[in-house]
C-alpha cells in the first residue's frame, strides 16, 4: 500500500508540474509543432494524468517499466544495473558506520572515562552537523590528491572515500543510539546479578548488555536505507559515480517520466525491503518479540 501511495504521489507531482520529455523539442526550429504533437500521441503524453498513471501501474504490475525516453533502453535494467553500484556504495557506508560506532560505544560503556565520552560526543557532533556535500567535495578533493601518483587504485579510493562521506550521518545515529542504549542497560537488574555473580565487566557487556542494546541499531539500520539513498544522489553527483543517485538527476532533468517512476518504485521498495529485514533481525535478536508472535 505505501509504494502503491508513492508512486500515485510522485507521478501526481511530475504531472502537475508541467512539461515532459517532448518540451525541450520545441526549442528545435527543424521540429513542427505537428511532428511534436504526433510524439505526443505515440507515447501517451496527450492522455488525461490518471489514463496515464494507471496504464503505467498495469504495465508495472506486469513487470513492465517502459522505455526510458532519454536513455531509450528499458527501465528495468537500466534500473538494475546502475543500482548496483550504489548498493555496494551503501553497503560499505554502513560497515563504516558499524565498524566505528560498535567499538566505540563498548569501550566507552566498559572505560567510563571521560577522555572517551568527550571523544564519542565530538564524533557525533561532527558527522551529524556536517552536510554530504561538503564530505563529497572534501573527499573529491581528497581523491584528485591520492590519486596523481598511483591512478591504478584510483578507483578503489575513490569509493571508499565516497563510502565515508556517505557514512557520516549513519556514524551520528549509530554511535548515539548504541551508545544511549548501552549505558541505560548497564543500569538494569539482570546487569546487577550478573556482576554479583562474579562475572568480570568486559563479560557482563559481551554476554548480557550488547543483544539487548543492539534492538534500537537495528531498528534505525532499516530505517536509515531512505537517507542512504538520498544522500547518494550528493554524493554520486559530485564524485561522479554511475549510481542510482545520478540516475535520477539525469531522469529530472530530461523530465524522463518512466525513469523518474522506476526509481521512485524500487526505491521504495528497496526501504520497505529494508525496514522489513530490520524488523527481523531484531526478531532475531531479541527472544521477547519473538514470543509476542513476530
């Protein structure tokens, strides 16, 4: 139901705001307004807006996307292939982002310094206050300056210079939230009887504190696909990667009505997808929700 609204909400939107894919042509003086008009006809652009947006839901229900207008190549792969790239591209922002936000929050939980607190706040401050384009730039400039001298790995640190751009907002909502989770659940009874029981401290963490804390990272994991995603339109730009991000840039801009849709649908697919693979490994993980009748 909530991809079937945002699509009818998107294509709603491209169609109120005037123009298609045929506007730019009558700029061309060689090109009659009779032969534009004929193209009209030929790709349903002259049918009312919901005749339009329901021969598209039926073709999409049937797995057919159209023909990009631009690129003229079907959707659906075009689609796919570029997707490709950015879903290696956001994989490796959230093992980033993990990688620095799991250790982090342990060491800071079991060490209770306050070297380290101070530490974690500023890396949450920082990833959370600064914009995608500026990391974007910073790492283009970053990767013109690594890569004068060895152009052969130029494309590997470039992607992962892009991954951590990308990362920078998932650090921020990670690092905090498992933070935040971790220190209230060193707080509860099941904690306090571990430690009476003589377990050492890095014990008590691993074995008792580290499931339950990790619910609410797992929740915002599946939660945080949409702002992946959207921040690869920025980051992509400016790096120059072929992504989905570029791809709906260059969908927009030629007011490339199938392409936009395709998009807008496996992305919001893709968020559901991901939303519903949260939901299940917090299932996974937590035995509670699993006896509610998950």
């Amino acid at each position: 139901m909530m991809i079937l609204i945002v699509s009818a909400v998107t294509f709603a939107l491209l169609g109120f705001a005037g123009g298609d894919a045929l506007t730019q042509l009558r700029d061309n003086s060689q090109i009659s307004a009779v032969t534009i008009e004929r193209l009209r006809s030929v790709y349903g652009l002259d049918q009312p807006l919901p005749k339009r947006y329901f021969r598209w839901l039926s073709g999409a229900v049937k797995g057919d996307l159209g023909e990009s207008t631009y690129f003229h190549v079907p959707v659906s792969g075009l689609v796919l292939s570029r997707s490709v790239s950015t879903f290696w591209l956001g994989t490796a922002a959230f093992a980033i982002a993990l990688i620095l936000a799991v250790p982090l929050s342990l060491i800071g939980v079991r060490y209770q310094s306050t070297a380290i607190a101070a530490l974690i706040d500023s890396v949450i401050l920082l990833s959370a206050s600064t914009p995608r384009i500026v990391l974007a730039l910073v790492a283009l400039a970053i990767s013109v300056r690594l890569t004068a001298s060895a152009m052969d790995s130029s494309s590997a640190v470039l992607f992962w210079l892009a991954a951590l751009a990308l990362s920078a907002p998932l650090i921020s909502v990670f690092l905090a939230q498992f933070h935040g989770e971790l220190r209230r659940t060193m707080r509860e009874d099941f904690i306090k009887l571990a430690r009476a029981k003589g377990l050492s401290e890095s014990s008590v963490i691993l074995r008792h504190a580290l499931r339950p804390a990790l619910n609410p990272v797992l929740t915002i994991a599946g939660l945080s696909l949409g702002s992946v995603l959207g921040g690869s339109v920025v980051v992509e730009s400016v790096l120059g990667r072929q992504g989905i991000g570029t791809l709906m840039v260059s969908a927009v801009r030629a007011r490339d009505l199938p392409l936009v849709m395709g998009i807008v649908l496996f992305t919001s697919t893709a968020v559901w997808l991901g939303n519903a693979i949260g939901e299940l490994l917090q299932a996974a993980n937590d035995k509670r929700i699993r006896d509610l009748g998950f």
